[in-house]
C-alpha cells in the first residue's frame, strides 16, 4: 500500500511549493563552509552588506550566517553552529506571513536594510525562523542581495542527486503533539500514521508538508535522558538521495565520515553522519528528486 493511499489529501493555504534554503547560523563560518563543501555545496554567492553567503548544489540552497547581529548561542554542547532557520516556498510570502500570524505564530522583526529585501518570517522552534518566500522562479531573493561569487558556477549539480528531504526538530518531552498542530494549522503539514518512517532514525512524530516535498520530525528525550542537556531546537538536515550506498559511498571519498554501529550504520534506507566540528550532522534518505508519492 502506498503512502499516498494512507494518508488523508493535505490543504495547502500557504501555497508552499518546498524549501528554499536553509540557513546556518555560526561563529566559525569558513569551518562550516569548508564542510558544505565536502558535502557537495558550492560557494555562490556574498551578501551585498552582511556577513552571509551562499552555497549551492542541484536545487538546494543553504545560508550561511556569519553576521555580528546574529547571535549564535553556545550551550553546554558548545555548538558554533545553529540550524537557525527554513524557508519555505509560497504563492505569495505576505498573505502567508499574515495567515500564520492570524493563527498564534509570533512574526519577527524585520531586518532589512537600504536595498534589502524584507523576507517576512515567524519564529519557529527555539530561536529558529520560518521565511515565506515567493520569489524563486525568473527572480529570486539572492538576485537583490547577494553579488555572485567570480567565476563560480551558479548551478553546480547535485552530488548522488542529493536534495532537501527534511528536518528534524527536538522538542520537550510530551510537546510533540502542540508542534503538530502548529505545523498543521498554521502551515497545512500532514501528520504520517503511526509507525511511518524513513531512514534510519525511526522515532519521533513525522509530518508531511502540503505540497508532499519535506517532512519534520519531531523527536522528544528519549526516557533514561533525565540529565542529558535538552532544548526545542532545529538539530539536523535530511538529504534525499535515490541510492543511498552510492551517496554514501561518493560522500566518504570527499571526507564526509558515517556512524558505521547498530542501530544507525548505513543501509539502503538511510545513513547518519557523525557530529561534526560546531554541533552539525546530516542524515540522508532514500528518496528521488521528484519526491515520487506512489513508490516511497
């Protein structure tokens, strides 16, 4: 049985239409960079008058916000690196930003300087944002604030055909379901039936965007954790890939190290990366681009 025969049709008011990026804050950015870069990314683009760039592969953007008003918050984990914000991709980012807000979301202050596109946003998980974007066709939002990087090219292709999956968002213990409901209904996400997973990682809440392109998983403490350190927060990226062993495989070439160890070594389904320098994995998936419905 296919998923797209278990799963009741979403409602889509926002419009969304997947992610646009996905934005790091840190304090170390040419070591987050240099990561990025094992991964298959590529440096694009700088901001006109921040300190923010760019990088790229395939059909995913990723932010990198090294900027001094944007504090980056050390825990006891000692993290330099906050997975700090999603932006999603809508029919019109102000009648989004208004639907949510209409609906209890918090919206954040805008930040936009001279010559500075205003992205309007609401606060997520943490201090993480949501963006509503809805220029990323002909014109996008890096045409107005970001210089392209000499020589660079522009479109770099996808590594193993990598693309954004999801993201996984802590949450305290037995607030999952008021995250579902906010996800639901400020921003149409769908929650799976109980027991649906992918990867390698079978815990949590999985919910399912309108457009059926992204996922959010929401994983509480597990029990015995009583002293681990804790917080609502954005903690990993998911990246889709249609042969996860070829993935994996052209990623330990470039350096990229994998947890090889039960419950979580790879397999066809998916592989975790370990903990990078900062606080950063990435978990990849088994997935096509097309984010094919009747297969998974």
């Amino acid at each position: 049985m296919s998923l797209h025969e278990t799963t009741p049709e979403p409602t889509n008011p926002l419009g969304i239409a997947g992610v646009e990026f996905i934005e790091y804050s840190t304090t170390e950015p040419l070591a987050l960079g240099a990561l990025l870069e094992r991964f298959g990314f590529v440096l694009v683009a700088r901001h006109r008058s921040r300190e923010v760039v760019l990088y790229r592969q395939g059909s995913m953007n990723v932010v990198v916000n090294a900027d001094p008003s944007v504090a980056v918050t050390t825990s006891l984990d000692k993290r330099t690196v906050t997975l700090s914000a999603i932006a999603f991709r809508v029919r019109d980012a102000g009648l989004a930003y208004h639907y949510a807000v209409e609906r209890g979301a918090w919206p954040i202050p805008t930040r936009a300087s001279a010559m500075e596109l205003n992205i309007p946003g609401v606060h997520g998980a943490g201090d993480s944002i949501v963006y509503f974007v809805d220029r990323y066709q002909d014109f996008s939002i890096y045409d107005v604030d970001f210089r392209p990087v000499p020589h660079a090219d522009m479109q770099p292709p996808a590594l193993a055909g990598l693309h954004f999956f999801g993201v996984v968002q802590a949450v305290m213990r037995g607030r999952s379901l008021e995250w579902a409901d906010f996800y639901a209904q400020l921003m149409g996400f769908t929650e799976l039936p109980n027991g649906t997973y992918f990867g390698v990682v079978p815990k949590g809440i999985l919910l399912q965007s309108p457009c059926r392109t992204f996922y959010l998983q929401l994983i509480e403490p597990i029990s015995d954790a009583e002293e681990m350190h804790w917080e609502e927060d954005l903690i990993r990226v998911g990246l889709g890939t249609p042969d996860v062993p070829a993935a994996v495989q052209a990623l330990q070439k470039r350096g990229v190290v994998f947890i090889d160890r039960d419950p979580v070594q790879p397999t066809e389904k998916g592989a975790l990366t370990q903990l990078f320098k900062g606080g950063v994995s990435f978990e990849l998936v088994r997935s096509t681009e097309s984010h094919d419905k009747e297969t998974r």
